[in-house]
C-alpha cells in the first residue's frame, strides 16, 4: 500500500507540473483544491504534498487565506531577463565565434545534430515541451557559447539562461505555437559555423527577443 501510495502521489505531482509547464493552468491561475482534487481523482493531503514540491520548484506560489496559485508571469522580469540576456549571451557567441577552435566547432555540430533528432513535443501532447528536448535545447545553446574562453562568462550566460526556463517552455503552447524554433536554430549554427559574429549574434538576439514579446502579446489577450 505505501508503495502505491507514492505512485498515486508521484502521479499527481507529474500531471499538475506538466499542466503548468504546458501552460493549460496559465500564469496567476488560481488553484483550486476542490476542483483539482475532482480533476486528478486524487485526495486533498496529496494534491497538498503535490503542491508543496511545485512551490519548492518555484512553479507554485502560495499565501496565507489565498491558497495557491500558479506563479504569474511578470512583465518587468520578463523584459529585464530579455534585455540582459541579449547583452550576456550575445557577448559570450561573439568571442566564441571569434575565439573557438576546431573542438569548439565540432561542439557546435553535435549538439545541433542531437537537438535536430531529439522529438521537441511529448508524445501525445502537443502543448508540452519534451524534457529530453529540453536538455538537448539547454546544451546546443551552452555548446554556442563556451567556446568564448572566459568561465566567468559562460557562469552568467548559463544561469541567465536557468533563469528564463519557465518562460521559455510557456512561449510555445502560450505565444507562438507555429514557430520554427528548428530553422531558428539551423540559423545559429551557420552563423557559428561560417564565423559571422554580426549575424550570430543579430540571430541569437532576434531569438531570445521573439520568445519573451510573443509570450507577453498572448497573456496581454
């Protein structure tokens, strides 16, 4: 019995994360117990235990009398992250292309050939972002900057990047569900590839940018 008590609760846990990654509970929705509960088929001291681990990620927020919520999406944040991020990220592929050697190269081609093969979309949900998609996502973007030859600069792009995940796995089932992120991508790795750091870096600012003000345009609606 304790066994299937984990699944059940494990169960919960992964379907409610999962609604909110996929953007079907949208950012600031209200959680309600009854009606989650209802929903989930699963009890109140679960959905609770549920809840806890999602706001230990960050993903939940709750209050005192108010419940929980799903963390709301915060414009200021979100236009600031963009901002720096273009300036960090864009920095860190410029030395890159300018700096990187033969190994950095090669770097560059693996992690776009596994992005490329990887399924971006959980089978069977359209909305949700695979989880081995984005790991291979997270390391093609690493791979184009760490060839820079600063650590420190790779430390700041990196956790910049940490920081906008949650936005970027909303932009697409929330902001611009037919994009091309795949082209986008194919993009970068020219530019890294033929050594144009003007282009890589326009096409790494016009990426990073496209993701937050879609994101904003579809929660302005």
């Amino acid at each position: 019995m304790a066994g299937r008590g984990k699944t059940i609760n494990g169960a919960a846990y992964d379907r409610l994360r999962a609604d909110i990654l996929s953007g079907r509970l949208r950012p600031g929705e209200r959680l309600k117990f009854a009606g989650l509960s209802q929903q989930y088929e699963v009890s109140m001291s679960v959905l609770r235990e549920a809840l806890a681990k999602l706001s230990a990620e960050k993903l939940v927020v709750g209050a005192p009398q108010q419940g929980f919520r799903v963390v709301p999406l915060s414009t200021e944040d979100l236009e600031d992250l963009t901002a720096v991020r273009c300036d960090v990220e864009g920095l860190a592929f410029r030395y890159s292309i300018e700096r990187g050697d033969l190994v950095w190269e090669s770097r560059v081609i693996a992690a776009h050939h596994t992005l490329e093969r990887t399924p971006m979309m959980v089978e069977g949900d359209p909305q949700l972002f695979s989880e081995a998609w984005a790991a291979a996502h997270s390391d093609f973007h690493l791979a184009l900057f760490e060839g820079c030859g600063s650590p420190r600069l790779i430390g700041l792009a990196s956790s910049l990047r940490d920081s906008a995940e949650l936005y970027r796995r909303w932009s697409r089932p929330l902001g611009d569900p037919g994009r091309d992120i795949a082209a986008e991508h194919r993009a970068l790795r020219d530019a890294a590839l033929d050594r144009d750091a003007d282009a890589g870096v326009r096409l790494l600012n016009a990426h990073i940018s496209r993701t937050t003000y879609k994101l904003l345009d579809a929660v302005a609606r």
